[in-house]
C-alpha cells in the first residue's frame, strides 16, 4: 500500500476544479490556497470575472471541468481567455475513478483527481472552429424546423384529398412548389396546375389532373398557406447561414499555408464535445 502512494505524484499542484452548473458554479482550489478553498460563484458573467481573479490569487494555472450541457462553455471561454488551462473531462471517467470519500464535493474531487494528472482534456478545436461548428449545427437545426413545414404541407393537401405526394417525387422540387404555390394563389382548375409539371416529372398529366381533384376546404388552405410561409421563412434563415459560413471560411483560408497548432487545440486525448 505505501509503494501504491509513492508512485502518486503532483502532476498539476496548481490544479482547480469546477463543479458547473446552470444557476451557479462550486470551485475547488487546493486546501493550502486560502482558508475557503471551496467557493460559490454564480453565473452571471461579473461572477466569473471574479471567479477567475480568485483563482488567479491562489497561484493556479490550471483548471478541470465537467462538460455539463452548454453550461460549460461561458466558463470555458472566459477562463482560457484570462490565461488559464482549462480541461473538460467526461463525468464517466471522474466517476470510474476510486478512492473518493463520500464527504468530498465534485469540484474537490475534481481537483485532487487533476493534481495527480488521473484525469485526460477532450478535443476542443480552435475559436475559429468552434464558431464554425455552431453556425453549422444552427444551419442543421433549421433544416429540421423547415422539414416539419414540409409535413404540415403535405398534411393539408391530404386532407384535400390532393395526392400531389403520389404523382411526384418532392412537394418541395420546382414542380411541387409551382403547383403549390399556385393553388394558395387561388387556382383550382386541375389541367393549368398539371401543365406546370416539368419534363423530368414522369408521371402523365393525366395522372396529375386526377391526383389535383380535392375538396378545396378553407381551413386546410389556410393550413397550407402558413406552412409554405414558414417554410419560406426558414429558407430565407438558411440562406443566411450559407452567407455567414462563406464568410468564416473565406476568413479560414489564411491558415492555409499555417502548421497546425496541435498543443494549443487540444487538451489530452481526442474526444470531442
């Protein structure tokens, strides 16, 4: 048992740990620090700024988190921003640890497993990335949103008896949308809307002259009338998104001809959050 602790060693001595939360965050410095080496700081921004010049006071340099939610990343920012080394590590892995005494808050635990190196950082690119990854989550969460409005078109006409869906492929491709919009324009003659399919379609005409025969109810045009409205609002949302990417990756290209910063992008090995 005693060889066991030898081999223990201080890989970190100026280690802190971060119990993150929503409503406030529990810091752990080491005990020798100061005579309240456990503290609350709530998460309103003035309280990490005087979080970060209380960890600054107690000699530390670096600091081990836990990647809760999206709590984690104002705190993340703010304290590499200030100098810090900040290490996300996974609850799992803190969990899988042994030894801990029941009495010990997880910010200490964290703490004490970061001063003897037990605990490994994930991946978390460059700020440059990190902007990047989150437009382009943005831009998949609205393709989401608009899909609903596809459903809710397809709804509507259905509930017309207008199997547009059957004859073709897409509702939302250039003769779909002809149609559509034609029919919240007020046109309910089925031969000038089949007219309008395009070449490709390979259903007949005729067949489209069948499936355009419904009952034409008020409340389901208005139905469809708001789902191509908030359809199109995404659209204009996404195109949006495109730009802002456009513009980041113009902005990327001056690292072409840069190594890459491995030790500055990562802390320990490679698990992204």
């Amino acid at each position: 048992m005693q060889k066991r602790k030898s081999a223990l060693r201080l890989t970190y001595p100026n280690a802190a740990g971060i119990d993150v939360g929503s409503e406030s965050h529990f810091v752990a410095v080491p005990p020798d620090r100061d005579d309240e080496p456990v503290r609350e700081f709530r998460s309103f921004t003035e309280d990490l700024h005087h979080m970060a010049e209380w960890l600054s006071s107690c000699g530390v340099d670096t600091v081990a988190m836990e990647s809760t939610g999206v709590y984690w990343i104002p705190l993340f920012e703010l304290l590499e921003s200030k100098g810090f080394t900040v290490y996300l590590v996974n609850a799992r892995h803190v969990k899988n640890v042994s030894g801990r005494k029941s009495d010990v808050l997880d910010c200490q635990w964290l703490q004490q497993l970061m001063s003897y190196g037990l605990l490994s950082g994930a991946f978390r690119p460059a700020d440059e990335i990190c902007a990047l990854r989150a437009v382009s989550r943005q831009r998949e969460m609205l393709i989401t949103y608009q899909s609903r409005h596809v459903q809710h078109m397809q709804k509507a006409l259905t509930q017309m008896n207008i199997q547009l869906a059957n004859v073709i492929a897409d509702i939302v491709g250039e003769t779909g949308q002809k149609i559509v919009r034609a029919i919240i324009a007020g046109e309910r003659d089925p031969q000038k809307l089949a007219r309008m399919k395009n070449y490709r379609i390979k259903a007949s005409e005729e067949e489209i002259v069948k499936s355009l025969q419904g009952t034409w109810r008020q409340e389901h045009l208005f139905a469809l009338k708001q789902a191509v409205a908030l359809f199109d609002a995404y659209s204009e949302q996404l195109l949006q998104c495109d730009l802002q990417l456009e513009q980041m990756l113009g902005e990327l290209k001056k690292y072409d001809s840069e190594p890459i910063n491995l030790k500055k992008a990562v802390r320990g090995h490679a698990t992204p959050v």
